[in-house]
C-alpha cells in the first residue's frame, strides 16, 4: 500500500451506509448559513455510484415541482451526516441515467422484495416441490 492509498484510507467515514442503486434514500445533509448550522433532508432515488475508497460519490434524483432535480452527494464527507433507506428498489442496471426522460409512474422503481431471516425466495419453492415428490 502506497502513501497516497494510505492517506486516503485516513479520510473515510468508520460506517459506510450500506445502500445500493434504485433504492430511494433519505439524505441528512448538514447546511451552513452564517453563522447556524442545519441539517437538511434531501429524499430521492439513487441513480449512480461512482468512485472507491474516500473518493466515492453517488446521485440523488427527485422530481421537485414538476422539475428533475439531481445532487451528487460524497459517501466519506462529513457534510453527509446520515442516509436512511426508504424504500429498496429492483433495477438491473448499474446506471439508471434513463430515469431523466421518464414522467410520473414510468419514473417509478420497482420494489425489491425483502426476506428476513437471510433466505433467498428460491428456497422455499424448492423445498414446496419436494414435500409434493414425497
């Protein structure tokens, strides 16, 4: 490991959100004006991610009076205070730059499914099909 990994290894957060692309997020963004401090709630769909190590950054679209508004947020930095998962989505593209050209309900990103106790949804179908078998 070379110096400059090294100091950029010094730069990043202890916790990483853990959130992927198509889920929608609640961004607490820390806001300076003057002299007050805020905090800022940005909600929207995460449309990319980029980036490795203190380096990374991901965008945020939400649709704010009828007009498509983006922001690309720094994961490491520490004017992101927090980012809570609303909604987990299901794409199957790394980059949904294709979410620009859509309106309303086309704009939409489908619901991931989630299983709790770690199961993936192939498995009880499977273990149905064998009980029927026996």
């Amino acid at each position: 490991m070379n110096q400059l990994e090294r100091i950029q290894r010094s730069f990043t957060k202890k916790s990483v959100p853990n959130f992927e692309i198509g889920d929608t997020v609640r961004v607490h963004v820390k806001v300076v004006e003057g002299e007050k401090e805020r905090i800022q709630v940005y909600e929207g769909t995460v449309i990319a991610r980029k980036g490795t190590l203190n380096t990374e950054t991901f965008t945020v679209r939400k649709v704010s009076y009828g007009v498509g508004v983006e922001r690309i947020f720094p994961v490491h930095s520490p004017i992101v205070t927090r980012v809570d998962v609303m909604r987990q989505g299901r794409v199957r593209r790394a980059k949904l730059y294709y979410l620009r050209g859509k309106k309303g309900k086309f704009a939409k990103v489908e619901e991931r499914e989630f299983v709790g106790d770690g199961k993936s949804a192939a498995q009880p179908a499977a273990a149905a099909q064998e009980t029927v078998k026996a």
